[in-house]
C-alpha cells in the first residue's frame, strides 16, 4: 500500500519574471502597464515581463499566489489545473486542487475560487513548483483520462505525452489508469487511451 504525501516545505521563491500586488506595485499600477503592454497577463492578480519564458516554476508561483497561505501546504494543483501548469491545456478558470484524504476537505472550503477534490496521493504522485505543490506529470495525465470528459481530455493529452522533459510514456499512462482502484469512469478512460494509442506514435 502506498503511504500517504506528506507535503514538502514550500519555499516562497521571488521571481524576478513575475509581478503582483504588493508594496511595489498595486493592483491599479500592475493593470496600467498591463494596459500599457509593458507587462502580460499570466494569471490571476500575477503579471508577467514581455518576452519572459513563461515556464512551469512561473506558473505554478501565480497560481500558489491566488490560494491562501494557510492551505497552501494542503492542497495539491491538479488535473487540467496541473496540465496548464505543465504548458499543455489552457488558463483555468478556477484551480482545481486535490486534497488528501487525511486533511478534512470541509476545513478548506470557501478559502478560494476553486474545484476540491478528496484523492488519496502517493509519495510519487506529487512535486514541489514555484511554492506550489502540483501533482505530478504521470499523475496529471492519469487524472485527466478518469475525471475529464474524453474530447476535452485527448487533446490535453497529447500534448502532455508530446512534451519529453515530462517523461510521460502512453504505455506507463495505461498501466497507471489500469492500476487504479475501481473509480466512476474508469472503462472510459481505458477507451480514450486506446483510442490515443491508435492514432499517435507515442
């Protein structure tokens, strides 16, 4: 059986590429030189330079901004909300965090805009970005296979297969959807993988 995460000390990095409220700045200031363009939306209140790489450290630092500190160690970004993170699905509209099951998920409801869902999480399933705690990249696919609807999942899919430094192979991704414990929409996932594997040379 696989013991619970422990959640890692997040460190609360300063990323010079990235701009939100603060004694610097204002929220008003950071939306003028948006309206400027001398700094980009990233997400959320956090902005980002011109010409920045936007990377998945960067990311996941403007998505820790938008949850509050005292759940921050508690909650895992996840599914398409992870997937962004990783440069391969679109902004969320609200994050979409897991929560272990040894933390009371009722505890943390109405602390931010977001989805929670109650998951358990191995010590493999989760890494530390940007002050945020993401499932990991095997973890994210396997997620959005079982809890996305399949023509929202398979193009999210693909990309997170495409990207190398991921390290995610199509045959570990079915292994892992296999090995999970019965769970709604299983069968489906199964489907929408198979139907990867016919189409793609992963």
């Amino acid at each position: 059986m696989v013991p619970p995460v422990t959640a890692p000390h997040l460190q609360e990095p300063v990323l010079s590429e990235l701009y939100s409220p603060s004694r610097i700045f204002s929220w008003n200031e950071l939306q003028g030189m948006a309206f400027d363009g001398i700094l980009l939306p990233l997400y959320g209140m956090s902005y980002a330079s011109p010409g920045v790489a936007v990377t998945h450290r960067l990311r996941a630092r403007a998505a820790a901004l938008t949850v509050p500190e005292r759940i921050r160690t508690k909650v895992v970004a996840g599914r398409l909300t992870a997937a962004w993170i990783y440069g391969c699905a679109k902004a969320p509209e609200h994050l979409s965090l897991l929560v272990d099951a040894k933390h009371r998920i009722s505890s943390l409801r109405g602390s931010t805009a977001c989805s929670l869902h109650e998951v358990r999480l191995g010590q493999m399933d989760v890494v530390s970005l940007g002050g945020m705690l993401v499932s990991s990249p095997l973890r994210t696919a396997a997620d959005i296979a079982l809890h996305v609807e399949a023509d929202r999942a398979l193009p999210v899919l693909k990309r997170l297969l495409a990207r190398e430094e991921l390290g995610i192979k199509l045959r570990l991704l079915i292994l892992a959807v296999e090995a999970t414990p019965r769970v709604p929409h299983k069968r489906r996932a199964l489907a929408t993988l198979a139907q990867l594997a016919s189409s793609e040379p992963f």
